[in-house]
C-alpha cells in the first residue's frame, strides 16, 4: 500500500511548481486570530485542554467530549475552555487542526512520493490515499465536526486540499478543467461516503484506495511508470 511512504512531519522549503500556482498557507482552523500571540502559559494552557479532549475520545468517542468534560478532564474552569474555542464545535475543529496542518506539511514539503520529488501523477495518487487513512483514522471527529453544507467547500481545510489537487492535475492533464476535477475527486474522499462504505457497507480500506488509485487513472488517462 502507498499509505505507509506518505507520512512525514519534515518541513524543507517547497520547490516551485512547473507553473505559477498559489501555494496555500498553512491551515488555519478552528479559532486562530489571536494564536500568534499566544501567552506561554496560555499556549500550554490550550495543549493541555486539547490533550484532555483527545483522552476523552480515545475513551468514550466523540459523543464524550463536552466544554464540561474537557474542563473536568483538565482541570480548569469550564469558562477557560469556552474562552479558548468558543463553542464545542471549535474544539472539534482545534483538534482536527495539527492533522491538518501535519497533512498539509506532508503534501508541501515532506518527502515523495506525496511530497516534492515525485511525478506528478504519483504525487496524487499519495494524496488520496493520505487522505483516505488519515480521514478513516479519525472519522468520528471528522463527522462531528464537518462545517454546515453551505460552508463545506470554503472552509480553508478544503480550500487547501482542493488547490493542491488542481495544481497536480494542470501538471497531468493541463487541457482539461482541472477545478472541477478537483472537486470530482476530492468528493471521493468525503467522510460521510468514507463511513457509510467503511462501517455501514462494510468495505475493507484496501479496496477504497484501489478505487482511489483506479479513479485518478481513468480521470487522468494516465498509468503509473514502472
């Protein structure tokens, strides 16, 4: 399987594109606005709240995490944490953000073939499936926090993801409508479909990411060299 070569926590500089695309910031999710100026203790303050959220995942499912939860978990007052995410559906998001931000580094600037360094059409293929266990890992989370509909596809998660696939695809089929392809594959990989094949249909991992590799060779055209 190409999952266990896509993962990496290295950040080197990302080389330029063969053309001009704008490369996405690093994900700002959840309530970011004021954590570039986060004081010490308050930065250690949020880690250990989201460390406490984390636990109560891993022992009770999403359903356990509450404001009230996490700050009994923690330790503070229940206030800090609405203070620090605003509401649960911020401390969802908060905790989805360093495996976005983790991905995003990946796909940017870690090491082929879902970083720089690859062809691109191997590059893609990572990336769906990067995506796909990644997503499969934390599924509840992604189900729980997943914006309302009308927000889904300009959530700056999104966003990311959907201009780094556009950009593979200019490389690979350049003739072709590449945004709209984009979404058409990136759809593939929506958590919902993901839950109902996996725990609803009862589908097994491999199968998705042979349907993923399958899909990007019939959009593309293209087959993997070798």
């Amino acid at each position: 399987m190409l999952y266990a070569v896509v993962m990496s926590s290295a950040v080197p500089p990302f080389p330029k594109p063969q053309e001009t695309a704008e490369i996405p910031p690093l994900l700002e999710i959840g309530m970011p606005s004021d954590e570039p100026c986060l004081r010490a203790d308050a930065a250690r303050n949020r880690a250990r709240l989201l460390e406490a959220a984390a636990r109560l995942i891993a022992e009770h499912g999403v359903a356990g995490v509450t404001m009230e939860a996490v700050a009994a978990a923690a330790e503070v007052g229940k206030g800090t944490v609405f203070r620090r995410f605003g509401d649960r559906t911020g401390l969802l998001m908060a905790l989805l953000d360093h495996s976005a931000r983790q991905l995003q580094a990946d796909f940017l600037a870690g090491p082929p073939p879902l970083g720089p360094g690859a062809p691109p059409l191997e590059r893609l293929r990572a990336f769906g499936v990067a995506v796909l266990y990644r997503t499969a890992e934390q599924l509840e989370l992604h189900l729980a926090a997943q914006p309302e509909p009308t927000r889904r596809f300009t959530h700056p998660a999104a966003g990311s993801l959907r201009t780094h696939v556009t950009m593979l695809l200019r490389q690979v089929v350049p003739g072709a409508d590449c945004e709209l392809l984009a979404h058409t594959l990136l759809a593939s990989l929506d958590p919902a479909l993901i839950h109902h094949l996996t725990r609803q249909r009862g589908m097994p991992m491999e199968r998705l990411e042979a349907g993923w590799l399958d899909l990007v060779t019939r959009v593309t055209g293209e087959r993997p060299q070798g």
